[in-house]
C-alpha cells in the first residue's frame, strides 16, 4: 500500500470537469484507488463518489493505493494532481 497528500491548489475544487479527468485516470489501473478529505473516504473511480465530497480549493487530500499496479500508480498519479487539481 501506498500513500501521498495533496493540497488542492485549483480555484474551484474539484469540480466536475477535473473529477472526471481524475475517475478516467484512476479507472485505468488495477489497484485500487482511494480519495480521503475531511475524515471521509471514497473511491476514485466512481464520478459521484468522488464529486460527493466537496472538495474545495486549500482541501487537503490523502490518496491511498493498494494493488499489483500500486508502484506504477504512485509514480505516475502525483503528477496527474500537480497538473489538474
């Protein structure tokens, strides 16, 4: 199992667009992805999941991932937040 913080530097939080871009990103992995703020988790590759939350712009997020592909997804998601979120 791996783990990485991010702080949401995007004006608006995670909003539909950047949710999607995000579901579509997660889904394309075997492990298993997780997106906890707030004292509340949920699965990244699931749209409304992840809308749900309310995740604004200065929201910490802990992004959990445990799988065969984790190693990959740890190398590789990180940027994905540094360029969308």
């Amino acid at each position: 199992m791996k783990k990485f913080n991010y702080i949401i530097k995007d004006q608006i939080g995670i909003h539909a667009r950047p949710a999607s871009l995000l579901v579509k990103k997660a889904q394309k992995y075997e492990s298993k992805v997780t997106i906890e703020s707030k004292g509340e988790s949920s699965d990244a590759k699931k749209l409304m999941a992840v809308l749900s939350m309310g995740i604004k712009c200065g929201d910490e997020v802990i992004i959990t991932i445990e799988g065969n592909d984790e190693n990959q997804v740890y190398t590789e998601l990180p940027n994905f937040f540094s360029e969308h979120l």
